[in-house]
C-alpha cells in the first residue's frame, strides 16, 4: 500500500545516494592513482578557419580510461578532481603532455587549455603553467587558456590577477561556454580576454529556432565591435558551419571538422594539413 511505497521510495533513494558517494570515492582513488602514474593524456580536437578549413589550433581534452572503471568521462572526473583538491597536480600532468606533443606541431598552430574554477582561486596556478612552457619549450604566444565565466566570478580578483599574469607572459585567454554562465555584459567591459568559444548549446539549436539566430548575430556583431576573436563550438554539419560563417563567425569546432585525437593521431593529423595546404599552393 501507499505507506510501504512510501517507505520503499526513502530505501531506493538513501541507496542512489550511497551508490554516488561510491562511485566519486572510487574515481577519486583510481584518479589519484591515475594522475602519480601519468596515465590521463589529453587527446586533441581542431579549431578552424571556416573559411580555408585551415587548422589553427587543437583544444586539449583530458581523457582517462581505468582498468576497472573504463572510460570515465572528464565531465564527470574533472568536477571530481576539483572537489577533491587535486585539480592542480590533473592540470600539470595534462598541460606537460599536451606541450610536448604541441612543440612538435607547426609554429602557427596553437594549443589551447582548460583551466578549472578552482584553479582561478589558487595563485600558484600562473606560475605552474609558465614553468611547464618553460621546460617544454612551447611559447606563450602558442598557447590559449581556456576560462569558464563562471571560472572569472568564484573569487573575481584572484580570477583577474591570473589572467593578468598568464596575458603579460603573452598567453591568451578565451572565455569558454559563452552564454552558459552568470555573467553580465556589463562585467564583459572588465574581463580581459582575447577569444569568446560561444558554447555549443547555441549551435545545437540554431538551425530550427529563430530567436538563437540573433542572440548568435549579437554576440558576432558584439565581439566584432570589441575586436575579440570568436570561436563556435559543437557544430556538427555544414549547414551550422555555413550559417554560422554567413553571421561573420570566422573559427569553429566541432565533430564536422574532426572529433578529439590521440597525441600521435593529431601529429598526423596536423602534418596532412600542412602538407595539404601547401599542395593546394603549390
Ligand atoms: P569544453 O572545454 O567546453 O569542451 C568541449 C566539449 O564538447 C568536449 O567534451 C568535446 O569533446 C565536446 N565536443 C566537441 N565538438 C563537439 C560536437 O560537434 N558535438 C558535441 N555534441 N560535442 C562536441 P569533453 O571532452 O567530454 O569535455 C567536457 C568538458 O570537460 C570540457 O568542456 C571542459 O569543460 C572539461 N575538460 C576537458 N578536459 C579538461 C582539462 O584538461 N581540464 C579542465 N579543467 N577541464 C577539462
Ligand atoms: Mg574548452
Ligand atoms: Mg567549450
Ligand atoms: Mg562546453
């Protein structure tokens, strides 16, 4: 009856609860275990001209695959490792990685990478990421660092302390999931950025829904006034890309240019680009 449902439902529910718990605690071990043993790798998803289809850069993507677990999705770990407090030491064996590998690509390929919300709260991150170029030998004018809003309005003065350390070392910044997050236009005046990803959810819906099409046209027209760099996220067919280009998008990413790589994948991927480019101007 009604009462054993009742009673039914607190058990199933108490119980999801400890199955989460269970779960976060042995991705946290495993992760931790995962990180020591420098076992997560960033594989790599292009950023192109929409026009040339030229290869610009590659994002960074953290990808782990334990023994017992398999494949666990960064949109479940990340927020994990954040939690836990082990996002900085994840950060630093993704970016050594992903350096090495973008030391190898063509100079006016750059490498662009995800920074945490909690890592914009940490002041040693700045100095973390200059001493992995540094011993790498990738130049801050290759790399681009990836910040959420939501990342810039945690703790907003050591957010922009960040910024300002990784932009006079030569770094850029793009803001990330662009009209995802809390942030106002009007706090758009004081972030220095150099790049806007406009988030992939605008993308997905753009082609059945009107009013998508002009909130896309007036963050075009915006970042087109402000001079900022502009990046569309998601797109999955050339009608997306097409559209997006008629808008005055110039960068985009997506599945229809290629999904994340594996790091000796990409470096044929980025040597193929090369080599064609320079056959279509020969
Ligand atoms: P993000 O930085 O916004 O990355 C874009 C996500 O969209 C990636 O998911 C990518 O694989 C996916 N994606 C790319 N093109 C398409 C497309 O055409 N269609 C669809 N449906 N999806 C596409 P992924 O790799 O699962 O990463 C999820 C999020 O996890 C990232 O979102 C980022 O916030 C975070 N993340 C990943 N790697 C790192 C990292 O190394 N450090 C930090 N802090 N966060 C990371
Ligand atoms: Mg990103
Ligand atoms: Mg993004
Ligand atoms: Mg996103």
């Amino acid at each position: 009856d009604a009462k054993r449902t009742g009673r039914g439902k607190v058990v199933v529910y108490s119980q999801e609860i400890e199955d989460k718990a269970r779960r976060v605690t042995g991705i946290e071990q495993a992760l931790r275990r995962a990180v020591a043993a420098g076992e997560v790798e960033p594989w790599f998803q292009p950023i192109v001209s929409l026009s040339t289809r030229q290869v610009l850069g590659y994002e960074a993507l953290a990808r782990w695959t334990d023994r017992d677990l398999g494949v666990v999705s960064p949109a479940e770990f990340i927020p994990i490792a954040e939690e836990r407090g082990f996002i900085g030491q994840l950060s630093q064996v993704l970016l050594c990685k992903a350096a090495r590998a973008a030391v190898d690509w063509p100079e006016e390929v750059s490498l662009s990478f995800n920074l945490s919300p909690s890592q914009l709260v940490d002041q040693n991150t700045s100095e973390q990421v200059l001493t992995i170029l540094r011993d790498t030998g990738l130049p801050p004018s290759r790399l681009q660092i990836e910040i959420t809003e939501t990342g810039m309005m945690c703790e907003p003065a050591s957010a922009e302390k960040i910024v300002e350390d990784l932009r006079a070392a030569g770094i850029r910044i793009a803001l990330d999931d662009f009209g995802t997050g809390q942030s106002s236009l009007g706090r758009l005046r004081q972030l220095h950025f150099d790049t806007i990803k406009i988030d992939q959810a605008f993308v997905a819906s753009m082609l059945a829904d009107a009013p998508t099409q002009h909130i896309l046209r007036a963050i075009l027209d915006m970042c087109r006034g402000l001079q900022k760099d502009v990046v569309a996220e998601g797109i999955e067919c050339e009608d997306q890309a097409a559209r997006l280009a008629a808008f005055g998008c110039q960068k985009g990413q997506g599945y229809l240019f290629g999904r994340p790589m594996r790091a000796d994948a990409t470096a044929a991927h980025v040597h193929g680009y090369a080599a064609s480019a320079r056959a279509a101007f020969a």
